[in-house]
C-alpha cells in the first residue's frame, strides 16, 4: 500500500509538471520580442523591388491569392490578388486547416509596420498567436531587412479586396507545439549580385527551394537530404513527389547547362503562352512555375551557381506515384 501511495505521488507530480508545462507553451509562447517601431517609407524604388520580390521570388502572392487549379501549377486568378483564401488541411498532409490570410489593406490598414515586420520575419502575428510554418517566416528572417521593407511597402500598395478568410487551426497537439515554432529573426545581408554563388544562397533562402525539393518528416527537411527531392504532395489519385535538384548526373539535373536550367523556367514566360488545363482526375504540380519564371534571367542563373555547390546526392525519384 506504501508503494501505491509512492507512486500516486510521482503520477500526481508528473501530471503537475505537463499541465505547467502546457500551460507555459500556450500561454508564454510564442515569445520573439515585442514588434519594432516601423514607419517604413514607400518609395518607388521599394514598391517596384517589393513587387518583384512577392511575385517572382518570395512568392508571398501565390499562397495569399486564389489559384486556378484547374490549370497547369495552379496560375493566379486575375481578381483578388493579396485576399488570401487559400486552404492547407490534412487532405494536404498538414496538421490542422490552414488559410492563407488577406494581405490587401482590407485586412491589414490596422497593422503597424513594425507588426508585419514581426510577422513575415518571425511568425508571430498582431496579436501574439503564432503562425503555421507553411508561411516562410523562417526563411524570410534570414533577409535583409530592406528586402523585407520593400515587400511590405508593396503589400501595402495592393487594391484592397473585402475577402474574410477563416481562422486557421491546428489540431491537438500540434496547437500546443506551434507556439514553440516561432523565432527571433537572424537578418542578414544581401550579398553583391557579383558575387554569383553568395547571392545565389541568398535567393534559394528566399524562394524556399530546400523545403520542397527534399525529404520531410513532420513537416520538417530531413538532414542530409537537402536539395534531393522527395517530398511527397498528395494529389488525385496519388501522391506527387518533387524532383532531384542537385548536380547528380544520373539522378539530378547535373547534366542541365545554366542555359537549360533558365530556359525551363522561362519557357512559362513565352509569348502566348497560358497553362494548359489539367483534369481533375489527374495530378497537378504545386510548383509556381508561371511565378518563378518571372525572376530576372541572372537571378536564375544565381540559383543555378548556388545549386552547383551543393552537395550532389544520388535519389532517383519516381515522380508520381498511385495510391
């Protein structure tokens, strides 16, 4: 009987110390700082690279806008751009239902700068909730911070578009450890596009090339297979797998020229071009392409640098595969 009562006593303190804990994540965290007092100014020259940026780089408008998935990789829908809408649920692999919010003035006259600032750089929202890491939050911390102006600066231009988007949620216990997500930014420098390979890291930080072209448990890249493919998108009928990126002659695209490696994006920019429609019983890519082939032709090639000093690793991979 003494054993028993022992051994309520420790049940009961470890019950005590989870509760603490529990209590602690939801109610401490997420914990990055307040939000920096921001008035940033909207010239033209940072409008004009926020607009680049969140169109063909960051891609901040392909989640935050509607996508015509009845189309080749999804193209923007022509109205409503910066409304948001856009639904990430468990169909899609995710842990909960998650929106992408309305990013016009509709949404965001209330927010200072210095709030969004917070947000796009360590994923904390207006209010204090932390935001789900299907927004790059963590890739963008790692920016300069006047890449970061000019992309609020830009947003801030957007027509506003009265869209309400419902709130995300995640489910148990993931709505607990997202509070833990978050993070103070670690901003950095943009490197001289001269130098080729620093400022082609800099770009595949920004466009988030590692996150899909590599293995992921939980929503996280497997170490050690960076860049190799084998993230797995659930789509009708099967599940899609991203491709090798690395140099890996046999299995990557180390037989691929910079010339090959810009032409494939920018054969989404020719003229006349419009994405073929895909049937709904058929897989379609989540890969942007028709935004991605808007980056300048030596950004692209910066890409290309970079990729070529990552480590080549050998992952034949079986594209799409039924289930």
């Amino acid at each position: 009987m003494k054993f028993l009562r022992w051994a309520g006593y420790a049940l009961a303190a470890i019950v005590l110390l989870l509760c603490f804990a529990a209590a602690y994540v939801k109610l401490a965290l997420p914990d990055t700082g307040p939000a920096p007092d921001l008035k940033i100014e909207k010239t033209a020259a940072r409008v004009e690279r926020g607009k680049y940026l969140s169109n063909y780089v960051t891609v901040c408008m392909d989640c935050h806008s509607s996508r015509d998935w009845s189309r080749f990789a999804g193209p923007m829908m022509p109205a409503g751009q910066g409304a948001g809408g856009e639904r990430f649920d468990q169909q899609m692999g995710f842990p909960g239902t998650f929106y992408a919010p309305n990013i016009t003035p509709y949404a965001l006259s209330g927010w200072t700068d210095g709030e969004l600032f917070r947000a796009i750089t360590t994923g904390v929202s207006k209010d204090g909730r932390a935001l789900f890491p299907v927004m790059g939050y963590h890739r963008f911390g790692q920016m300069d911070e006047e890449d970061i102006f000019s992309i609020i600066a830009y947003i801030r231009t957007l027509p506003p578009v009265k869209k309400d988007v419902p709130a995300s949620r995640a489910d148990f216990p993931v709505n607990f450890i997202i509070n833990t997500m978050p993070a103070k930014a670690a901003l950095t420098r943009k490197p001289d596009t001269t130098n080729v390979i620093a400022y082609g890291k800099y770009l595949v930080n920004a466009t988030g090339c590692v996150d899909c072209h590599s293995k992921t448990d939980k929503g996280s890249v497997i170490a050690g297979t960076e860049f190799g493919g084998g993230m797995e998108f659930k789509s009708p009928g099967g599940v899609l797998i991203s491709p090798n990126i690395t140099m890996h002659r046999q299995t990557g695209i180390g037989n691929w020229t910079a010339s090959d490696f810009v032409s494939r994006f920018k054969a989404f920019t020719a003229p006349g071009y419009v994405s073929p429609p895909v049937p709904e019983s058929q897989p379609n890519t989540p890969m942007p392409w028709t935004m991605y082939a808007g980056m300048k032709e030596s950004d692209l090639k910066a890409i290309y640098a970079y990729l070529k000093t990552v480590k080549s690793i050998e992952n034949r991979v079986e594209r799409y595969r039924k289930e």
